[in-house]
C-alpha cells in the first residue's frame, strides 16, 4: 500500500507535468504552423517592396524600424483593451489619410509592436521617396514573423526548463543520499503543483536563504513537499494562500507549510498521520501520504514533523536536524 501511495503521488506529478507542458508545447506548435505562411508572406512583401521601387540606401533605414519595433515588442506595452483600441483606430486612420489599403489588417500588429502615430509620420518623413505602402507592409510581415518566432523560442524554453525541474526534483542521475537545498526542493514542488495553484491559490514565500544544505535522500524529501503542500492545496479548494516559510531553531532546520483553510476538525486531528486515515472521498487518497511524510522525516531523516490547526490556519512544521547539514557550498 504504501508503494501504491507512492505510485499515486507520481501519477500526481504526471498530471501535473503534463498540464504544464501541454501549454508551452501547444504553443509552440501554434506558432511553428503559422511560421510557414508568415515567412511566404514576408518573402512575398520582399519582393513587392523591391519592385515598388525602393532606393538601396533606404532599406538600411528600413531594417532599423523593424529592430526598433522588435525591441519594443520584446517589452510590456502596458496597454489596456481600450487603450490598444483606441492606439488601433488612430493608426488606421493615419494609413487611410495616407492612401495605404485595407489599414485594419496592419493596424493591431503595429500596435502589438508599440508603433505609435508619431513612428509612422518619422518614418514617412525619412524616406520620402520610398513607396510607404510597400514599406509598411514590409514592416508588418516581419513583425509577425519576429512574434512568431518569440513565441517559439520562449515555449521550448518553458519546456526545457521544466523537464530540468523534473529532473533536479527526482534527483535523476545523482547520488541517492547527498547534501541538498530544501528551497530548491520546495520550489521544484511549487513548480510542479504550479496546475493546482493557478487556480486563485497565492503562495508566500518566506525563505532564510543562509540555511545550510541538509544531508538527505533528496528525491524522498521532496515526497513530503509534495504531500504536504498538495494537502494544503485540497484543503482550500480554488482560494487560499499557502505560506510556505523555513528557518533555524537551536538545532533544527524548520520548514513550515500553512494554510488559510476550514482547519482540521478537532476531534480527527490525533488520527492524521494513521495509515489508511483519510477525509477524501472513495478513491481521492490512501490516506497514506502523511503517514509516507512522518516515516520519511523521522526514519529516513532523523527529524519530526508535527502540526496545529484552527479554522483559518493550518501549520505542518518539519524538523530536520542541524547535524546532518553541510554548508551552503557542499
């Protein structure tokens, strides 16, 4: 039962893993198809421009506007729904005043990019024998082009940076037993719960980064992470907060995981670390996840764990002793 309380908490994991994949992937999937056609349509406005007639001195100018507006994409516009509508309109009627076709199709893309009335009249201004129309259009395709590859670039990098997460969580390729940092095991955790919390779950963070390193079996600790804060999680339902806080007291390192919910009922909370004791439904739980938790600190650790609960405020406290810790460069 209590491998079966560990395969359960990996399928936990799982689901959670692949809920944060599935994003990034999709993503970058999404943006990968549409790459193809945006890259035939910059090709495309290339060749227009170059036939429309545009000097060979004006593409240097050209090319500028387009790592300008690149940069400023790259940023936060900070722009409201009505305000990016508004900043729409005023364009569109600019490349209409302008004799520019069909403006609306260029007019949120600009936008997206920070272009204001002003870039366009500066741009009209340096380049007064270029054809404009040609030019904008130009400017559009590769600043849908420049999005799309953004958006492929930061999608594979959530991917990798979470298939790292999985890999520092479960300790893959390294030593069983080792001198590990607790905040980067709980971080791991909050990562991969991530599903859970962005539900309306805030999490604070109240993190005494002088701890040392706690010798440890490194993947185990990280099982009681993730039970306790997925306890914490299910014990909120879709609000709360979760305050997840470490520090030393005498010969301990303590890590504390509370939460904001109903509290455990007085009259169950001798039993909470029984084997078999659960308060979730018929096939929600083993109720073994604690009992894992408790034999992990105390067995495996050489620690305690302990709680205390009221209505609006539950406290799981781990304590890990000093003696089995390193410094922070071990």
């Amino acid at each position: 039962m209590r491998q079966t309380e560990k395969m359960a908490a990996l399928g936990k994991l799982s689901a959670g893993l692949a809920h944060e994949l599935n994003n990034p992937a999709a993503a970058a999937q999404r943006a990968s198809g549409q790459l193809a056609g945006g890259l035939d349509e910059l090709q495309a406005a290339t060749v227009e421009l170059t036939r429309a007639g545009i000097a060979p001195g004006a593409w240097d100018t050209v090319i500028e506007w387009a790592r300008e507006f690149r940069e400023r994409a790259d940023g936060s516009s900070g722009l409201s729904a009505l305000e990016a509508s508004d900043r729409e309109e005023e364009l569109i009627g600019w490349l209409e005043a302008h004799g520019v076709e069909e403006p609306w199709t260029m007019a949120s893309t600009l936008v997206n990019a920070g272009v204001r009335k002003d870039d366009l009249d500066a741009i009209a201004a340096g380049l007064p024998t270029a054809p404009l129309a040609a030019v904008l259009l130009w400017l559009c395709r590769t600043i849908t082009v420049q999005e799309l590859t953004g958006v492929v670039a930061r999608s594979t990098k959530s991917i990798s940076d979470l298939v790292n997460v999985v890999k520092s969580y479960s300790y893959m390729d390294q030593a069983p037993l080792q001198y590990v940092d607790i905040h980067a095991g709980l971080e791991d955790t909050l990562t991969i719960l991530g599903h859970k919390l962005k539900r309306g779950i805030a999490v604070v963070r109240e993190y005494d980064r002088d701890l040392p390193r706690v010798q440890v079996q490194g993947s185990e600790l990280n099982q009681v992470w993730t039970n306790l804060i997925d306890n914490a999680i299910g014990a909120m339902g879709e609000r709360g907060t979760i305050t997840v806080k470490t520090y030393r007291d005498d010969g301990h390192l303590m890590v504390e995981v509370a939460d904001d919910g109903p509290g455990i009922p007085e009259k169950i909370q001798p039993r909470i670390f029984d084997p078999f004791f659960t308060t979730k439904g018929v096939g929600e739980g083993t109720g073994l996840g604690l009992d894992v938790a408790r034999r992990i600190v105390t067995a495996r650790c050489g620690g305690q764990i302990d709680f205390s609960s009221r209505p609006g405020e539950t406290v799981f406290r781990v304590r890990l002793p000093v003696q089995n810790a390193g410094t922070a460069d071990s």
